[in-house]
DNA sequence: ATGACCTGTTTAACAGGA
C-alpha cells in the first residue's frame, strides 16, 4: 500500500500536475495540503474519474487539506480537535478499508509561524500541542496509523541546505524542534529517516533565489508511522522530478510503501 | 548583487507562504 502526501500551493492551480501524478505515482492514498479553495471548488470529479475516493476539508483563500483513496473513506473527521473555535482548514482524517485491513491516515497542515516572536508563532506551537494530544489518542488504538503531510518543522541540521540561514525561522527553532519531537517520541517513526541513510534530503525548495537551481532545500514534509504501521514500512521516496515541471509547487511528494 | 517568487482576491496592491 502506496501512501504520499503532497503541499500543493492551491489545487487550482495544480490540478493538472496532481492528476499527472496519481497517473504515473500510482498512489493508493493521497493527501494534499493548501489547497487554497472551498470545497465545492475542489476538482473532485477529475479524481474520481481516476478511481480515487475524495474527502476534502477546504477553506477559501487559506489552508485546505485532503485525503485521495482507491479504498473507500471511513469515520472522516474535519479540523484537529481539541479547539472548536479554530477555524482553520489544517486537518482530515479518514479511516482507509484494504483487503489487508485498515490503516488510519490524517492530512496535516501545520502552521509556517513567522514572523517569531508573535500571534502566529504561539499559534503554532498551541496547535502542534493539540496534535500531540491527538496523536496520543490515536497511538492508543493500537492500529496502523500515518499522520503525513507539510509539518513546517526541519528536524535537524542535515534537513536544511544551511543551517545557519534558518537559524531565527520559525520552522527551526529549538522550541519547534522540540514541539515536533515530543510528538515524535509519542512512538512514531519517520518513515524518510528509517529508510533512507544520506542527509540533505530536501521536500521543499523557494520560488525565490533561484533555490530549487541551487539545491537550497529544506525537508518539512513528513511522513509519521504509528508501530503498527513502521512493523509494514517496506521504503520511501521523495519525488523530486514534479519540482522541475512547469509551474510547479514548491513542495514535491513524498511517499512510503507498507507491506501487506 | 545584501537583487531575483507564487497564488488568490479586493483585479492593484495586498496578505500569506517558508
């Protein structure tokens, strides 16, 4: 089973580029982030047409997460809990049914938080300690979990093109690195890092400053395994080629395979 | 050269991204 996760920079504006990549990935789940519409706007018919299930949580302008299947979509859960008054589109979650039976996935979006310090700063740590909260919850269920998608957080010094350069960033603070490995040290498994052996290994690369050209990357896009579903974990992979496509995104795919 | 982008919306500059 194929699971990727892909930041898209408004589904409108790449909804050619996802549906190039379902075809040729061949992907049995997709998450996306940023999808920057409603969701009477999201292409789902496009998808469908394909053979993909579609739930979407959508939010005009901002934020906008969601999950494409070729197994049927259960138990859909909208927004992150833990704060009925957050009105962002960051989080779906949905329960997937295969012949080898479930795996739970969420779509993530977690917030950028600069400038720091400020409001958006402390935005982002509140939520990321709600999705610890939740991840918690759902680690507790014993079952096959992936909780992937765009984190903002670059893990550690081999994740960045130059440390140096994003020492004040909110994506590579201390207190953010923190934040992402307490909800590491939860019991999950990164699936790049347990399969993959050579650092600077990047998801992401700036429209600015000719960085993609450069190789001035940085990883923040993550796929996080609960035991049940690393005891599957077979490899990874980062596609770096949709980079190089016209108009592209600025985050590539990235994607794990679990065994039956 | 301490420069250089992209998207959606309010359609001309903004906000927000990372």
């Amino acid at each position: 089973m194929k699971i990727a996760t892909w930041n898209v920079n408004s589904v409108k504006a790449r909804a050619d580029h996802v549906e190039r990549y379902l075809s040729e990935a061949k992907p049995d789940v997709l998450c996306l982030q940023e999808l920057k519409c409603v969701d009477e706007n999201f292409p789902a018919e496009r998808y469908e047409a394909l053979g993909y299930n579609c739930a979407v949580h959508g939010q005009k302008t901002y934020n906008g997460v969601a999950i494409l299947s070729r197994f049927p979509l259960e138990d859909v859960t909208r927004g992150l809990p833990g704060d009925s008054k957050d009105e962002q589109a960051r989080y779906i979650e949905a329960v997937i049914s295969t012949d080898d039976g479930v795996v739970r996935v969420g779509s993530i979006y977690l917030p950028n938080g600069n400038p720091t310090p400020g409001e958006k700063y402390d935005y982002k740590l509140k939520w990321m300690a709600r999705l610890k909260a939740h991840a918690a919850k759902l680690l507790a269920l014993e079952e096959p979990l992936v909780l992937c998608g765009d984190y903002n957080v670059i893990p550690g010094p081999d994740d960045v093109w130059d440390a140096k350069a994003w020492a004040d960033d909110a994506l590579y603070l201390p207190e953010t690195r923190a934040a992402f490995r307490a909800i590491e040290y939860l019991g999950f498994t990164s699936a790049i890092e347990a399969t993959q052996s050579e650092p600077h290994l990047y998801t992401f690369w700036d429209y600015q400053r000719g960085a993609w050209q450069k190789d001035h990357g940085i990883r923040i896009d993550h796929l996080m395994l609960s035991p049940q579903a690393a005891d599957r974990l077979s490899q990874s992979g980062i596609d770096k080629a949709t980079r190089g496509w016209e108009r592209p995104s600025d985050h590539v795919p990235v994607w794990c395979e679990l065994s039956a």
